[in-house]
C-alpha cells in the first residue's frame, strides 16, 4: 500500500529529501585500472557520482551537469576541445603530465624520478654502456629521458639513443644500431609497451637478451610486461595514487580551497624481470667467481676458494672486481648476503639468529650491525616499517 504524503489526521505533511550526489565528469585518454581504483577509492569516501561514458562509450554526456572533471590530454581534437570548454565553467583538474590546453591543476608521476630509478638500476647491474629508446616522443617521455641521461652524467657515463631521434621509430635503423652498439647494453624504455618493442626488436636483430641488451620499462603494468617477448623489468608510476590524488585535488578545488598548480607523484617500487635479470660482467674469470659467491653466499667463503675456483691470483681477482663490478670481491659477497637478509627480514618469518645462519653471518651481531649500517634502520624496525607501509 503506497503511503499519501498527507497524513491519515492531516495535520502532518510526510516528505523524503534525497540528498543529490555530487557529479563528477571522468574523461581519460587511456586505461589503467589502478587509476581507476584510485579515483573510485576516493569518490566512494566522498560520496560522489561518476560519469564515464566518453571512456566506454566514446559518447560525450550532454544531457547533465557536472559539479567537477577529471581529465587526461587527448590525441582527438574533439575531446581537446570539449575538456577546454568544459573546464571555463566546471572545476577541473588534469591528470598526467600533458596539459589538453585548460588553466588547471595537474596531477602527474614523478618522471624525473623514474629516469633516475632506471640509471640507477643498471647501474647497479655493472653496464658501462646505455641507451634510451622510445617510439616516439610525448613530454613524459622527454623528462624521463633527461633525468635518465643527467643520472648517467654523473656517474660519468654516456647515453645513445636507440630511437635516433626520430618519431615515429624505424625498426631498420634501431635494429641496425643494436647490432653496432657495445655489448653489454643496458637501456630504459619510455614505458613498458616500447620495452616489449625493443625486445621484439633485439630477437629479430639475433641479440640475447638480457645478456647483451638488458631493457627496463616505466608502468608496471603487469599483463603487458608479462606477455611481452621477455618478462619486462619496470618502474611503477604509483598509479592508484596519481588516481587518489587527482580526485583529492578536485575534492579541494570544488570546495573553493586553494590548491598547488602541480602534484607530482613519486613512483612506487621497481621490479626486476627477467628483461634485467643478469649482472653485466664481460670477463668469463670473473663470472666464474660471481656465479660462486651467488651461489655459495651462504657459506663461509674465502677470496682463496674465489681465485680457485677462478683459476686466477687473488690480485687479479681484486682488479677484475674493481674494473668490471666497482667494488672487491668482499663488498660484492656482502651485498648478496644482505639483500638476501632484508629479503628475508621483510617476509618476517625467521627469528633473527635464523636470517644470520642462512645468509653466512656468523652471528646475529653481526647481521644486526651490517644492516643497520647499510639500511640505516636495525632489522626489527625494517620489518615493522615494512609491516606498516603494507597495511596502510
């Protein structure tokens, strides 16, 4: 039976008022699910209305207002020129480091920090010889690719560009200056899909990889560097954040409080693949003795039993150290120990004295000090930062 909006006595008039969800206008050039459950992780704490038919559907709402958007730069015209006229009426934030044309906030990864992750990495793989490679240029790309070669500088070591400088790429001419660069090549991508490109590119120049071209990618998009060629090392941008902050941006914005012209977003962890997976050592004595330590880590090693096994003098072990890896013999055992350890410190499921045994400490002590030293923290507090950031 429907109630009448008169009482039965008619002295009390009964009304319900549904409160109106705010609208918000959600207009991106492409699709990561992570961004998508940022934004909607914000917009279900705030109790907003989402309105994504233009990325489904390719249609433009015009049969609603909308209380603020959200937008990406778009290589259509049209949608360019939607966002812009929207955004004279509607508070509106960007979402990427490419701005479609509108005086509006931007939310955008940290690309500087990106590139510098990625020198970073093979560097610490040992190469001495870099490249860049990108299928064509975008303003993301362009910072990456500085921050890239500025980090190389300073470790004083070059960078070529595998694309030459040209957009879009040839697949000849990048091919043909695989095969003429100096070996061991370890070269940054601009994301993980011109990653998967570049090692379709090295299979059909007939070069290994990574022993010959190792390649690191920016997104960690998993399903892309899972199926390409080789499983791609990648950076991730912290998508879900980027997503979580622009809809914060908007939130502030639409509330009439001030807001900066630009956040950026530092990225999130990198992860090695298999595109990365080998040390860039020429010297076959020397990855005779690499190969000992990253498989003997764990017991008590000698640099005698090193030589040995190397059929070398214990001082050319040590120059072969210092010329190819940057370190001696001794500091390359103690960061296998040690990473293993922090490994093993992160999943916190071995008491202490148990990580020491199976990484080669002779005791807890000695684990306690080398890691405090190294990761400024002691192994307890590692595992509880660890634990924290991972419930957050």
């Amino acid at each position: 039976m429907q109630l009448d909006v008169q009482s039965l006595q008619g002295s009390v008039r009964v009304t319900t008022i549904i409160k109106r969800k705010t609208s918000i206008l959600f207009l991106l050039a492409w699709n990561d699910y992570r961004i998508f459950q940022g934004i909607s992780r914000y917009a279900h704490q705030a109790g907003w209305q989402m309105d994504t038919r233009h990325f489904f559907l390719n249609l433009f709402p015009k049969d609603r207002t909308f209380q603020g958007m959200i937008a990406m730069y778009h290589n259509d015209p049209a949608v360019r020129a939607y966002i812009r006229e929207k955004a004279e009426h509607v508070p509106t934030v960007i979402l990427g480091t490419q701005n479609p044309g509108v005086k509006a906030p931007m939310v955008m990864p940290d690309n500087r920090a990106a590139g510098c992750l990625a020198a970073d990495h093979l560097f610490n793989l040992f190469h001495k010889h870099y490249g860049w490679f990108a299928c064509d240029s975008c303003p993301s790309g362009k910072e990456r690719k500085l921050a890239f070669e500025g980090r190389l500088r300073e470790q004083g070591f070059s960078c070529v560009d595998l694309s030459c400088g040209k957009a879009p790429f040839n697949a000849t001419t990048v091919m043909h200056k695989l095969k003429q660069s100096p070996k061991p090549l370890g070269v940054m991508a601009r994301d993980d899909h011109d990653a998967a490109v570049l090692l379709d590119l090295c299979q059909r120049a007939g070069l290994c990889t990574p022993e010959e071209v190792a390649v690191i990618g920016v997104g960690d998009l998993e399903s892309l560097c899972a199926f390409s060629p080789l499983p791609v090392s990648s950076i991730s941008l912290n998508m879900d954040e980027l997503g979580f902050q622009s809809a914060a941006v908007l939130d502030q914005l639409m509330r009439g409080k001030p807001v900066p012209d630009k956040s950026v977003i530092p990225p999130g962890p990198l992860t090695q693949r298999l595109s990365t997976g080998c040390l860039a050592i020429t010297h076959p004595d020397l990855r005779v003795a690499v190969n000992k330590i990253d498989k003997e880590y764990k017991t008590l090693l000698t640099m005698d039993d090193l030589a040995l096994a190397a059929g070398i003098s214990r001082r050319q072990l040590y120059l072969l150290f210092e010329n190819e890896m940057r370190c001696s013999p001794c500091d390359y055992l103690l960061n296998v120990r040690l990473e293993y350890a922090r490994k093993l410190v992160t999943e916190n499921k071995l008491h202490l004295n148990e990580i020491a045994q199976v990484c080669g400490f002779n005791t807890p002590r000695t684990l306690h000090r080398v890691f405090l030293q190294r990761f400024g923290l002691s192994p307890s507090k590692w595992a509880k930062n660890y634990d924290l950031i991972t419930h957050t």
